[in-house]
C-alpha cells in the first residue's frame, strides 16, 4: 500500500463525503479508491468510513485519523515546495521594503555583491519609516531593526545592532562630560522616539531622559547631536562615521551591552521565493547575527 496516497485519498473522501466526487477530484476511478480505502482499513485493522447509501461518515478512528492526515499531507507538501525552491534559480523581481537610513547605511554596500552573485534578480526597494504591510503590498522581505511585535509574519534575524551614545566635542566643552551612565540624566538628551524605549533609556539601571528635541527619526537626531543640543543614543551605524571624523564623541564606549536585531520578515503562509530566501540568507551571511555591529 502506498501510504501517502491513502492518506490523501482518505481524506478527500472524507471532505467531499462521497467516493464518486472524490474520484472524481483525484482523478481516479471510483473503483480504485474503493479499492484504496479498503487497504488502509485493513491495515489499520479497524473501519474508518462508515457507508450508507447516499453518502459515507467518519467513525470515531477514522476522525482521528483525519487530524493525523492534515498534518502529514501538509507536511510532505511543504518539504516537496521546499525542495523544490532550493533547487530553483533566484530570478525575477524582488520587491524589499526597509527604513531609509539603515537602507542607505547597512542594506545598500550589500547590493552589488547580491547581485553579482544572482544577476537575474532585479531589486525593488520600498524606502519607508512606516512599517510596511507585506501582504497588502506584495513586499517579499521586510528589514525591520529593534523588538518585534507580535504577528503572523516569520522573522529570521540576520544581525545584531550596537548602540551609543554620542555628544558632539562643542557639546562636551560647553557642558562637560557625563561622569557616569547614571549622570547622564543631568544633561540634555535627544530622543529618537521611533525605538520602543523612547525617554526611557536602556541603559545603566534604564534611566529616564528629557532634552529640547524629541523626533521620530533617527537620522534627524544624529544631525542635530552633531550640532551640539545634546546628548542621544542611536545605533552605532548611524553615527559611526561621525565618530570616525571627529563630528561627534562615543560616551562610555563598551559599557553600554545593550544590542537591538536587525530582522528580515517575510509571510508564513504560501511559498517564499527563490529570490527572497537567497537575499535573506545572504543577509544572514554577510552581517552574523552571533557578532554585535561595531
């Protein structure tokens, strides 16, 4: 006996309630899958339809078998689609939705080795701060950076981001330096309000912080640290070419342990592309998600 296909055709039976229409759906003749049913009862040894004269029923086995079937037919498809994306080409178009700034900064250095190495993949990327809405707009991959809310998407996480805190040298020679991570309340802060931490700063012992600019982005907030308003904590990608040039200073460098995920999100129902599970496992690949961001 050929399990899988009596599984399938079990279960067929049993959701169109008749062996006609359900030879018909697979098909086959309505013989062979008399035929078929009668094989898996016998080698399960016990009835798991129950005829009448216009229709067939479940018994109390064969509900049971029912639920086991669902999981093992879906299974088997999900393992044959998996193969078989595995074996496809990474082509056609990839349609990539991530915030502007961490795009520019961490995504877009990635691209020409991507493509060299998938030259029939074509990009597009959807630049936004909104969180985009995978299934209402067809995105294959959303990069997404901090914690992740609960939802129906799959996450796959593809680096860790580091996180400093930063003051421009005008802003330190006017007001001094910060002594501490606990001292640094004292001082004006800058909030980017777009991570979930917001005033709430996490770190030390989490400290609250309050300051002349509040903003919900994170790119406009390096801007005006440089220009000496006050004091933020930011991603050290964002501001570790400020750093380099000598625009802003890295407070308290290596005692702030505090990492946020860099996250590729893409549906949990349907087949994900050869295209769009290339591009996250080389995202995977190039930004270790074991090693924090310098």
């Amino acid at each position: 006996m050929n399990e899988l296909q009596a599984f399938r055709t079990f279960a067929e039976v049993a959701r169109q309630g008749s062996f006609a229409a359900a030879a018909k759906s697979l098909h086959l003749s309505t013989t062979s899958v008399s035929r078929i049913i009668k094989e898996l009862e016998d080698w399960l040894g016990t009835p798991v339809l129950r005829r009448t004269p216009r229709a067939v029923a479940l018994t109390d086995p064969g509900e049971q078998l029912l639920e086991h079937c669902v999981d093992i037919i879906g299974a088997t498809e999900r393992l044959r689609d998996n193969a078989r994306e595995r074996m496809e080409e990474p082509s056609g178009v990839l349609r990539i939705a991530a915030p502007p700034f961490p795009a520019r900064r961490r995504i877009a250095p990635l691209l020409p080795d991507f493509l060299a190495r998938y030259p029939d993949v074509r990009l597009e990327l959807l630049l936004d701060d909104r969180p985009a809405d995978i299934v209402a707009e067809g995105i294959d991959v959303a990069v997404r950076f901090g914690h992740l809310e609960n939802s129906s998407l799959k996450a796959r996480k593809c680096g860790d981001i580091r996180m400093a805190l930063t003051a421009s040298p005008e802003f330190i020679r006017k007001n001094g330096a910060p002594t501490s991570l606990n001292n640094v309340p004292s001082y004006p802060c800058l909030v980017d309000s777009v991570p979930g931490y917001g005033r709430r700063w996490p770190i030390g012992r989490r400290i609250n912080v309050s300051g002349p600019v509040i903003a919900n982005d994170g790119d406009f907030i390096r801007q005006v640290t440089v220009a000496g308003l006050g004091i933020s904590l930011l991603p050290a990608f964002f501001v570790e070419e400020d750093i380099a040039a000598g625009r802003l200073v890295e407070l308290f460098p290596g005692e702030i342990d505090q990492t946020y995920g860099m996250y590729c999100l893409y549906q949990s129902t349907g087949r994900i592309t050869a295209a769009a599970r290339a591009f996250i496992d080389f995202m995977v690949e190039r930004l270790e998600p074991s090693r924090s961001d310098a």
